[in-house]
C-alpha cells in the first residue's frame, strides 16, 4: 500500500486551513497545519513534507519571508502559494525563491488539484533527471564493473570510438553486446544522430532485406507502400546488426556492397541512395569458425572485422556482481529507493556460480529475487540456480539419457536427439517456458529453437519439466 504524501498547510485563518485541510484529505493527502511562517519553518526542520501550501499575508514570517528562510536553510521543499491580495510583483518575488505556483484565492477545488498535480510531475520528472545523472556518472557510458576486464573494454571502446572503424563485437550472449556497441555510438562524434538496432535472428529470412534496405511500393506481394530501411534511417548515426552471421548468405554479399560503396538499392528500386553510416556487428559464434561452418562470408569477415572487440563472459568478472547486482536493483526499484541488503555468504555463493547466462541471466535472477525478497533483502533462497561448487552453472538434464534409454537398441542419432530434447525441455523448465530466454540458455537463436521445439513435438508443451 502506497503511503498518503504529506502536505503542510501554513494560513493564520483557522477557516482558511481547515477549508484546504478537507480538500486535501478528500484527494487522499496527510495533512498538518501550521498558523504563521515561524510555526511552519520550525516544523519543516522536524519533518519532511512533500508539499507546502501556504499563505503569502500572515503575521511573524509571511511567505515570501518563509521561502527565504527554506532556501538559506537548504530545506528542499516545493511550495504553492496563496493569496486573496495577489500582484504581479509578489509573484514574481515568490517564483524567484522558488514558488512552483501561485493562486489566488478564491479557487476552487479543481485548480488547488491542477497546482498540485503540476508541482508532482515536475518533482517527478527532476528525481529521473537526477537518478540518470548519477547512473552516467557511476556507469560510464552504460557499462558497470571495475573488473580490469571491464576496464580494458572501456580503454578499447575510448580508443575506437572517435574513428569511423567498423567494429565486430563478440562474446558469449548475454555478454552485454548492444550495451557495448550504444557505448560506442555515445562516446563518438554521432552522438546527436540515431542509433539504430537490428537483431539479424529475429527477423525472417525473407523480410531481413526489407527491413536493412528498404523496398519501393509494389516491388511484391503486400509492397502497397515504399518503407524506408534500417540502413536509410541510420544515416548519418550508427548501424547496429546483431546476430550477424543468422544473416543468409546471400543477403550477406548484398551487405558487403553496402559496407564497401557505402550506397543501398531498396528492394524494387533502381536508384542509389549514398549514405554515411557508422557499421557495429555482433555475434555469440566464433567468427573464424562461422567462415568454416559457411554461417559467415569470408570477405564479409575481413571487412567487418577492422575493429575487434571481445566481451569478457561474467564468470571471468566475479568482482563486478555487487555493482552490476546493485545496477539491476535500481533499475528495478526505481529512484528514491533504498537498496536491497545481500549477506557476504549469498554473495560469495553468486560468484561460485559459472552464470552461463551472462549479465542477462543475472539481471533476470536480480529481479525475480527482489520479487521474493520484498526489496528489502537478497538471500541464496531468492535464486534458482544450483551453486554447488566452482562448475556450478551449466545446464543439466532432469535425469542422465543412460537412466531410461536402451541405448543399443536407439542408436547414436536417436540417443543425441533424445537428450536435445530433454536439453530444451529442461531450459524450458528453468525459464519458466520463456522461449526467448531458453534459447540463450541453450546458446542457440530463437528461430533455432522453434524448429526444435516443432521437431520434437514440444511446441505445445505449457508445463515442461
């Protein structure tokens, strides 16, 4: 249950306070009163109040001087203020010290709300200014962790940003990737134009043209308008193409035109667009061995790969979990409040853990914990995960494919596909039937993981255990 906001109703007419006190607590406010500027002055250094409503005519200390005495005295209220004899001159004295509004009486109901509503939104508005300012000061450019791996991906990313280099990143997923490539894009001179994303393995083969380089009207089926591309959009800013080598192979050579003459043809089209676009890709794969496997275009490769940057996984940055933890917990619970306590034993557990997820398992872990533990506290039990010892982390069938399998009588084929699919029944089950989330357990793209999942007839399955 959400606490009622305090509101300080500072008038001299016993009348007049009353009236204000029954708006007020109409509206779902608590509310005290004080009779002059002193009374109230000496209890706004007792307590806090989000909300001062007072008088601008009343004996001892009137409310320009109350203002006064708030603002010398560092005592960060915001005030609305009253008066039945207003002129522009008061007025404008009170906003100087900091009024956030000024009525005048008579009023009525409607408008004390409006008044109040406003001077809510704005407090709200400069306490998620205030939450990002300390969070870009404490996380540089997005990225948090001291760890000295941590520290040598900022040195790489200071020392590439200013370039025009294309830079292929790669890392385990959940690494942080996007985070890497938006801190790239912030720390250049693109900063002020777009950044714009694009996961190659969510989107359908045959609609990942469309969707980089854009199509005419008409050029097939449902074309019934022109569309302008990811590519087009992003001029002048950063391209980020995730999941690269998920990219057919030949929309990859298409891409390589686009990255070596720096022009696209929408679909449908005969007319060169030039652009000017700075090209960041990523992959969870090796990416010599996507050229093996044939997932990656050799000459797509070399050109993409000027600038390598490799993520380091989190069991190689232990010592970042109580900030990246502390990173989520504020995300979660929002600005203004407290954090949640975590004993060195949990904490020592999480960092035995191999965290096949990355940093996105454990902003997942973080906020299911919270959920448990209130937002008061972070405990072992708040997180799912087996942490018995250093191997701790990786993926477990719910029982050995030797316990019920005739092995002999299978054959090796059907022995590998028996244990895929408890392998995806059992990432289900950890993810609660996240498909999304279990594919990155299992290391593998969502598209894989549906084919999967209609190939072994668990699509439908709502309970997977």
């Amino acid at each position: 249950m959400t606490t009622p906001l305090k509101v300080l109703v500072v008038d001299d007419e016993a009348n007049m306070r009353r009236v204000l006190e029954i708006m007020l607590t109409r509206q779902g406010y608590r509310t005290h009163s004080a009779a002059d500027g002193q009374q109230a002055f000496d209890l706004l250094r007792e307590q806090t109040f989000d909300l001062v409503i007072s008088d601008l005519r009343m004996p001892l200390i009137n409310g320009i001087e109350l203002l006064r005495k708030l603002r010398e005295s560092q005592i960060d209220v915001p005030l609305i203020m009253i008066t039945a004899q207003g002129s522009i001159e008061s007025a404008v004295e009170a906003m100087r010290l900091g009024a956030c509004d000024y009525l005048l009486r008579p009023f009525d109901v409607e408008a004390l709300n409006l008044a109040i509503q406003r001077v809510f939104a704005v407090r709200d508005v400069l306490q998620q200014n205030e939450y990002l300012r300390e969070q870009t000061d404490r996380d540089w450019q997005g990225l948090v962790g001291n760890s000295a791996a941590m520290q040598r991906v900022r040195e790489q990313i200071q020392q590439v940003a200013p370039t025009r280099a294309t830079v292929l990143l790669t890392g385990e997923t959940g690494t942080g990737k996007e985070v890497v490539a938006r801190a790239i894009h912030r720390a250049s001179d693109r900063r002020d134009q777009l950044f714009v994303a694009l996961n190659c393995a969510a989107i359908p083969a045959e609609m990942l043209e469309s969707e980089l380089f854009g199509h005419e009207k008409g050029a097939f089926t449902g074309a019934l308008r022109e569309r302008i591309g990811k590519f087009e959009l992003a001029d002048k800013g950063t391209i980020f193409l995730d999941e690269i080598t998920e990219m057919p192979l030949a929309l990859q050579s298409k891409l390589l035109r686009v990255l070596q003459e720096g022009v696209v043809e929408r679909l449908g089209g005969n007319r060169s667009i030039t652009l000017d676009i700075r090209v960041i890709a990523a992959t969870n794969r090796a990416p010599q061995a996507a050229v093996r496997d044939n997932r990656l275009r050799e000459d797509l490769y070399y050109r993409l790969n000027v600038f390598a940057l490799e993520l380091p996984p989190l069991r190689e940055r232990r010592d970042d979990l109580p900030d990246l933890i502390a990173h989520f917990a504020r995300q979660h619970l929002g600005a203004g409040r407290a954090l949640p306590t975590i004993s060195e034993d949990t904490l020592r557990q999480l960092q035995q853990y191999r965290w096949p997820g990355n940093v996105r398992e454990l902003g997942n872990m973080v906020e299911r914990a919270l959920i448990l533990g209130g937002g008061r506290s972070l405990e072992r039990e708040h997180f799912p995960i087996e942490m018995s010892g250093a191997g701790a982390g990786h993926l477990a069938p719910a029982s050995r494919p030797d316990e019920d399998m005739a092995l002999p009588e299978l054959g090796l084929d059907a022995c590998v596909e028996a244990l895929e699919a408890r392998l995806i029944r059992e990432a289900l089950r950890q993810t609660q039937n996240n498909k999304t989330r279990a594919a990155q357990l299992l290391k593998i793209s969502e598209r894989s993981i549906w084919y999967k999942l209609k190939k072994y007839g668990l699509a439908g399955d709502s309970d997977p255990a």
